[in-house]
C-alpha cells in the first residue's frame, strides 16, 4: 500500500502538466457509490455461491448495476458513458476482441496449470512460476 502511495504521489507531482481536467463536468458521486457498493455485493456473494446468502447477495449486486447502467443513462456527467458503445463501433468492436483474447487466455493458462499440477506432478508453486 506504501508502495501504491509513493507511485501515486509521484504521479501527482511530475504530470502535472499533463493533467487534463474536465470543464464543467462534475463528478457523479452517487453513480461511483452505486457502481462500488453493487460490485462488492456481486463479488462477495459469487464468493459464497454455494450457499443461498451467497445467491442473494450476488443478485443484490446485479440489481444494483442494472440500478447503475440507469443511473448512468439519465445524469449529465456519467461515471461511464454508455452512449460510446452505440456511436462507436470500432469501440465496441476493439473491446469485443480483447475481450475474447483475455478469455481466452486466461482458459489456457488455468487449464495449463492444472495439467501441470495434476498430470505432471508439480506442486502449485512451480506450475505458477512464470517461466
């Protein structure tokens, strides 16, 4: 976290001529609220998905960002402009493919350590080792 910090202050200090700020634009506190508090939901109830606490929570979440993506289509100063994905279709078709690249890769790499582990023996530390 120090190290987070430091990187972040550091940031701050030398790019600061780079700095483009956004005239007039307020920033939409409610829609980060919402977006944040509906991902811990989703994300702490996926992790307990077996039990039905685990269910309601994940659902709790998936309410809360369609609540969001709404949010987000009626204030003046969205959080994430969802506008973009309709105007601009070399946008949306970029992030399609990484995407599919990113599931993609990241299936081989799961699959490969499992084989690694399961099929060759290696115990989970050296499958995860990057060489």
């Amino acid at each position: 976290m120090l190290t987070g910090l430091t990187l972040l202050l550091i940031t701050i200090w030398k790019i600061k001529s780079e700095w483009i700020e956004a005239r007039g634009a307020k920033f939409d506190y409610r829609g980060s609220g919402i977006y944040c508090v509906s991902l811990i939901a989703l994300i702490y109830g996926l992790s307990l998905v077996p039990e039905i606490l685990g269910v309601i929570i994940a659902l709790v979440g998936i309410g809360g960002l369609l609540i969001f993506v709404k949010w987000e289509s009626v204030v003046q100063s969205p959080v994430l402009d969802f506008h973009i994905f309709r105007h601009n279709k070399i946008f949306v078709f970029s992030n399609a493919s990484a995407m599919i690249i990113s599931c993609a890769s990241y299936a081989l790499i799961f699959l490969l350590s499992l084989y690694l582990q399961y099929v060759k023996g290696f115990t989970a530390e050296i499958a995860g080792l990057p060489f």
